[in-house]
C-alpha cells in the first residue's frame, strides 16, 4: 500500500517470487470509470473506491482458499477506512506492507514511468488522503529510498518477524 508510484507493483511481485506466493495487480481491478476519471487528471472519492477495495478483499479471499501461497495485492489504501473495510471484507488477517517514501522521490519515479494511467498531476491529491498505518493496525513500513532487491529484503525480513509461520 502506499500512494501511487510507491512501487507497490515492483515490490510486490518480488515478495511474492520471495515467499513463493502469487500478486495481484490493484489497477487491473479498478473499474473502467475509475480508470477514466483518473486519466482525466480527476482523484478518486470515497464512493469510487469502494467497489475497487471491495474487489481487493475479494481477491485476497480467493486466492487465499486456493491456498496459492502468501497474496499480495497492490493496492493505495491510502486512507484507514479503506484498510478496515478490505480487512472486514476479507474476513481473514491481513497485513498492509506500508511503502513510504518522499513525495520528490516518488513524483521521480511516476515522471519516469510510461503508459501508466495516473497522471503526475494527482500525486499531492494522493499525500492529501494519505493516512499512514497506524499502531493498532497490522502493517510493516518500508523505506522506498533504496534499490528494490534491498526494499524487497527488508520487507520480507519484518514479515518475518510479524508472521513468523509465513514467511
């Protein structure tokens, strides 16, 4: 989780090809008009979300009672209402790897990327919802700063220590 650009998608196919687990790619479950607005330069609201996180949940709960492996979804959940309702959907524990970092690393990293959807131009509206993860919340924060095999090993090492019969 983290707001877009973070590298939600990098880090976690690495962690699944690291715990022998599957990704699913968030984006890919965004509604065709979710998808729009964000083209348009236009942020998401909270009703746009919902249905999204919803889906999010859903896949964590399938791929879960396939027994696929550890899951791991790329999602925003930029905001705690977004998390607790992907728990409460999901109805299973579930751990948000929390990828933080600067808002110039990050405008960086979107500013190189190509063909992505999401324009740069919403990236303050993404720091603006950001509500990180809190003390009573399930998560690990990693640093973003470093190359991604390093953010990779750091991740898996505190989920590791988090859910030591997982990792």
């Amino acid at each position: 989780m983290g707001v877009a650009g973070c590298g939600k998608s990098t880090i976690g196919e690495g962690l699944a090809g690291e715990l022998g687990g599957i990704y699913v790619e968030g984006d890919e479950l965004h509604p065709q008009a979710n998808i729009d607005k964000m083209s348009a330069g236009e942020p998401l609201n909270d009703d746009d979300r919902m249905p999204w996180l919803t889906k999010i949940a859903q896949a964590l709960v399938e791929h879960s009672k396939r027994q696929d492996g550890p899951v791991f979804v790329g999602c925003s959940a930029l905001k705690r209402i977004y998390r607790d309702h992907i728990r409460n959907e999901a109805e299973a524990p579930v751990t948000f790897v929390y990828l933080d970092g600067s808002r110039e690393l990050i405008e960086g990293r979107m500013s190189a990327r190509k063909g992505h959807f999401m324009p740069t131009s919403l990236l303050d509206s993404q720091f603006a919802d950001l509500q990180p993860p809190q003390h009573d919340e399930r998560f690990i924060r990693v640093d973003i700063s470093a190359e991604p095999t390093k953010i990779i090993a750091q991740a898996t090492a505190s989920l590791a220590e988090l859910n030591p019969q997982t990792a």
